[in-house]
C-alpha cells in the first residue's frame, strides 16, 4: 500500500478528484457534503493499473482549516497537488506547498483540475514553477476532469510511477502511529486511525500513549476497511485499543513502541524559511498529526531552540513546521538536531550552541553524540534515534574514545592527589573519585582502572601504594628491633603511642602488612602467626589455652586473640571441651 495526501486551494476540486479516481466518498461528515467543502480529513482508497493499492488522505483546503490540513499531510511521504484550471495558482496553493516543502515532502504529482471548465496550461505552467522551487523539484503534470471524467486514466498511471519511485519503509523501525481519528465502536471500544509511516504492527502487541506514557494493547487491526492480524508501514490503520477510554486519546497523540522515543518538551532545530531573529516569540509546532505552541528563542541565524508546551515523542532528523496561526503564515521548515539539548545558562551560551549546531545536519551521528555528550547510556541515544553500534565501557554506558582516555589519565593524577592528602588512608574511596571526575555512575571508575591501578574493598590505590608512610615505617621498624626476639610478646598501648603507632598509623601498618592486628591496640609482627603454629605443632595434641600461652611465652592478653586468628584462618581448630588441635602446619 502506499499512501498520498492531497494538497491545494479550496474549491479547486481535490475531493471531486478522489471520489473519481476511488469511486469512496471522502468527505465524512454530512456538513461537509451540505456545505461542497471538506472541513476535516477525509479518507479513501482505489487500485493503482500496476495492481497495488494507494490510500488517499483528503485534506481541507480552505485558510480556516489548515491545521487539520497539516494533520493529514504530516505523516506521509507524498503528495497529489491540485490546481484548478479555471482560478490557477490561489493563497491556499501557496501555503500547502510551502508546507509541504517546510515538511521535506519530495515526491508529488500535479494535477490541473476543471480541465472542462478552462484551459488547463497557464495554472499548469504556473503551478509547476512554483513547485520546483521547493523539495519537490520538477514534478510530472495530469489536466484532468474530475466532473467528465477526462484525464483520470492518465492520473492513474502517473499515480502509479509516483508510488514506484517512494523509497521502501523500514520494517524494523520503532511504531509511531499519530493518531488523526478516535471514535468508539458499540462492543469494540476504543477505535484509533493514522498513517503508519514504517514499522509493523500486530494484533497483541503492546505499545505506550505518547501523551502519558501508558502501556496499551492492540485488540484489532483493519487496513482500508479488512481486518489484519498485521499490518506494515506504509499504510492507512485502524487500531482497537484494549481498555482505552476514548477520552485518553485523540488526534495530535501517538501510539509508540515502548521504550524507543523519549519525550522532550526542550529541542534544537534547523530552521528554513523566516530567519530566525525575524521569529515571533511564540509559533505553533505541526509534526505528525499533532500541533502544540511552541516558545522561540534564536540560536544562530538559522537555529532555534523551541521550548513546548507539552512533551512529544520526537527523534533527531525528524520534519516539522512552525506556523503563525495569528498570520496564516508558515514561518518555517524545521529539523530536530537535539532532542536533549544543554542547558543555556552563562553569558556567552547560546552563541556557543550556534556554533555547534552549524555543524549538524539533522542525521544521527553515532560518533558526532558521543563527542559532544562524552557519557550516555546506550538506551538514551536509542530513544534520539541515534543506531548505537560501538561497544559500552560499562553496563550500558557509552563513551567517547578521546574523552575515555582522558578520564583515565585524571582518575590516576586525582587517586595520587589523594593519596598525598591521606597518606593513611588505604586508596581514594570509588564515590569521591567519581565526585572528582564528574562520572555519573560509580562503575565507569571501576572501568577506567588500568595497571599499576587497583580496586580493593571500594578505594582505589596504585599497587606500590603498599609501601608506608615514612614515619610509620620508622615506627615499625623500632618494633621490629624491640620485640623481633620475642615474636609473641605485644607492645602495651602506651609504648605503640612512644613508637609513633598510633589507631590510623597502626592502620596503616595493617592493610600494608607490616603488622599484625589480633585485636584492638594488640598487635605483633606479620610473622607471628606462622612461628605460632610451628610452635603449638609441637605440643601434645589436643592442647589448653594455659598451654598455649606457656609454649608462646605470652600473656592471656595475647594468646587469646592470637588462638581465635588461628581458628579463623584454618590453621587450628577448636574442640568442644575449648581444647585446641593443629591442623594445618606452614611449611619452611
């Protein structure tokens, strides 16, 4: 199926034009067919020569009606442009066709109606000069007759090399069905329609509300009047919504694939129309079927930022108008470039944000993200529409090579900087690293560690960071010579505070392994508990504490502790009568 949107002034025929070419009434409402004049969408279908089948969407053509007019031509790829012979090119041709040009619509027909009525070649000459200044180029021209009848076979067949050359949809892109119907069917229920523009829907899948964030289910599926199970963009579709009151949704709203568009009230766009200092300060945004006012502020001289009235699911590359409704003016054609811009809060921002978006094109750019933003989850840029293929450096994190890089050379100059300042301190915790590198999320400090870098219970320390203070090492030292005789023998808290030692030195000493901490301020040297087990090997098994104590030549204060470091480790085990055994006996 392919799908067109008629364009053009009122009264110059277009839905004479459809109800001939698909024998459909397109007008839907009785006002419309009383009055001679579309007022809202109206929609129908025929068979193409070639055998394929082309949806109409009837778009009214007078001034008053114009946002309902931009509704049904948002979201198609094409356009059938209708002139009539006898008034020639009018304010409402103009206007369709600078919205459509605004919209990026590219491919289109031109149809020169009441060919009965007038000579068809001044509007047509006319018509097709206008067109070709804008994104629709050199179109191919049908005089046609909608009332005789004459002309309509050769329309056909230009139709039918339209639909030929509309670039293949894309089956595995995320759904965005805007809605530009909702009614209510007596024992369905909920009942929306809309241009699927690409992707695939089925019966059973879920999807979200746009406008809510909500989670819905596809009930049923019809196609131009025939139940589907499934339905593939691009296409006209009805969908039935499960237990969806038709109060939470209407034209402007969006059914999406959940998870795939992020919704954003604060973008940045390319404009092409009005220079954008010549922008009032509030516009109207028409992208798909929905418009939503739109506050202005000029970036460069061809960029804006909108800041909207509500959140719509928008992706970056995406088309869209802005309209004066005051005017009747179509300001401009815009581009989304970022649909989570920066903030603008210093002197001097908004002009260095020009200068950057100068260098964007509306195309999702992997690498030109990840330079700009330097961290994102992998999710986030998928909701831009940004195609992630590169690796993640952690979970679902995404970097930007040069600036991974430079991370790690700061993380190693902040964990030294620590390191000096605390130079008892076993490493720079993980948190205030990430504090000091601006990381959001704690694992990117765990994966930027590199060698002589290591993590141990949540600080970050470099593998000679072993090596002590030079105080404590002195202080150890002078334990060493005292006690180095008298392995067993520990130093009273009072002579740990002559030799230098004390709680955040004797710490130190510790994790270093230059000590060993039985208990609070009981400490020997990293030797004793080797020498301990060769020595308590050599009772008779099973032995006492009182035996312990007299073989290490120690106090209870000691031999206590020292025997419950032995049974921890394995080395001793303890019976139930509190006797001990040797289990293990160290060798050398």
């Amino acid at each position: 199926m392919w799908v067109v949107a008629t364009a053009g002034h009122v009264d110059h025929g277009k839905s004479t034009l459809v109800r001939a070419l698909t024998g459909m009434e397109p007008d839907r409402w009785a006002e419309e067919r009383r009055r001679g004049m579309t007022i809202d969408l109206g929609f129908a279908w025929t068979t193409l020569p070639s055998g394929g089948t082309i949806a109409f969407v009837d778009v009214p053509g007078h001034e008053r009606f114009v946002p309902n007019m931009l509704a049904g031509v948002g979201p198609v790829p094409a356009a059938l442009i209708v002139v009539g012979a006898d008034e020639g090119w009018m304010p409402q041709s103009a206007e369709h066709l600078a919205a459509l040009d605004a919209l990026g619509v590219s491919y289109g027909l031109l149809a020169v109606t009441r060919a009965d009525l007038a000579d068809p070649g001044p509007a047509l000459a006319r018509a097709r000069q206008e067109i070709a200044a804008t994104a629709l180029g050199e179109v191919e021209a049908v005089a046609v007759s909608g009332a005789t009848g004459a002309g309509l076979p050769e329309l056909r067949a230009a139709l039918d090399r339209l639909v030929a050359r509309l670039p293949a949809p894309a089956l595995d892109a995320p759904v965005r069905l805007w809605v530009d119907r909702s009614f209510t069917i007596r024992g369905s229920g909920t009942v929306v329609t809309g241009t699927l523009g690409g992707g695939r829907l089925r019966v059973g899948d879920q999807l979200e509300l746009a406008a809510t964030g909500e989670p819905v289910r596809v009930r049923g599926l019809h196609s131009l009047g025939v139940v589907r199970d499934r339905v593939d963009g691009v296409a006209r579709v009805a969908v039935n919504l499960r237990g969806v009151s038709r109060d939470r949704i209407a034209r402007g709203d969006a059914l999406l694939t959940p998870g795939r568009f992020r919704r954003t009230d604060l973008l940045d766009v390319r404009l092409s129309g009005d220079p954008a200092a010549d922008l009032p300060a509030t516009l109207t945004l028409h992208v798909g079927s929905t418009a939503v006012p739109a506050r202005v502020r000029p970036l460069g001289p061809d960029t804006v930022r909108l800041r909207l009235a509500r959140p719509l699911p928008l992706l970056i590359g995406d088309r869209a108008l802005l309209r004066d409704p005051g005017r009747h003016h179509v300001a401009g054609g815009v581009t989304v470039l970022d649909v989570d811009p920066p903030p603008l809060r210093r002197r001097g921002a908004a002009a260095a944000r020009a200068s950057v978006l100068a260098g964007l094109d509306g195309r999702p750019d992997l690498a030109g993200e990840l330079r700009r933003r330097h961290l994102i989850r992998a999710g986030d840029l998928t909701r831009m529409g940004v195609a992630v293929t590169a690796a993640p450096v952690a979970g679902d994190w995404l970097a930007d090579p040069r600036h991974w890089r430079a991370l790690g050379v700061r993380l190693g100059e902040e964990a030294a900087q620590y390191a000096r300042e605390h130079p008892l301190e076993p490493g720079a915790p993980v948190e205030v690293l990430r504090q000091r590198l601006d990381l959001p999320d704690r694992a990117l400090v765990a994966a930027l560690l590199r060698p002589p870098l290591r993590l141990r219970a949540g600080r970050v320390t470099a593998a000679a960071a072993d090596a002590l203070p030079e105080p404590v090492a002195r202080a150890v030292e002078r334990v060493r010579a005292e006690y180095g005789d008298r392995p067993f023998q520990a130093p009273e808290a009072h002579r740990l505070a002559d030799l230098g030692l004390g709680p955040r030195e004797i710490g130190a000493a510790v994790r270093a392994g230059a000590l060993l901490r039985l208990a609070e301020n009981v400490v020997l040297l990293p030797g004793a508990f080797d020498a301990a087990v060769r020595v308590l090997a050599r009772l008779p098994q099973p032995f006492t504490l009182s035996a312990a104590r007299q073989a290490l030549d120690t106090t209870r204060r000691v031999a206590l502790p020292l025997l419950e470091l032995l049974d921890r480790r394995g080395a001793t085990r303890r019976l139930p009568d509190d006797a001990r055994e040797v289990v293990a006996t160290p060798s050398g």
